[in-house]
C-alpha cells in the first residue's frame, strides 16, 4: 500500500513512460515490442489511478464526479509544511 506522494510519483513516472513510448511509436508504429509496453503501462496506469482516487479523490477536475470533491477544503497549504 502506497502513500500519497509515492503513488502521486508512480503516476508521474508511469505517465511519463507512456509519453515517451507514445513519441517512439510516432515514427516506428511497426515495433510491437514497444506497443506491448505501452499497453503495459497504460494498464498500470489505470490501475494506479483508480487506486489514488479511491484514496484521494478526483485526480482531475472534469472526471464527472458529483460535488467536486477537489474543490472542498482544506488546501494542500492549509497543513502545516503541506501534510496532514
């Protein structure tokens, strides 16, 4: 079981893995390999998402979630040093 902040930076890691696989298969679409990876890590992706909204809420303001739960207090900086 993960904290915050190391689930925050595996979504962060995981997110920039997709990213830089997604700009390898711009000019090799033919590599299968690096396809079956990025499918891996889009799945974990997920699974690490779901995971840190279940925690912690709505990652992103537009998920549809009824009541914005982001938007409710208290701030990240209304803890002292920005932890609970």
């Amino acid at each position: 079981m993960k904290d915050n902040r190391s689930l925050s930076l595996s979504l962060q890691a995981t997110q920039f893995a997709m990213w830089e696989l997604h700009l390898y298969l711009d000019t090799h679409p033919e590599d299968l390999s690096a396809l079956r990876l990025y499918a891996k890590y889009e799945e974990k992706y997920h699974m690490l998402k779901k995971e840190y909204e279940m925690k912690h809420g709505s990652l992103y303001c537009n998920c549809g979630m009824p009541g914005a739960t982001w938007l409710k207090n208290p701030w990240p900086w209304d803890y002292e040093g920005g932890r609970r």
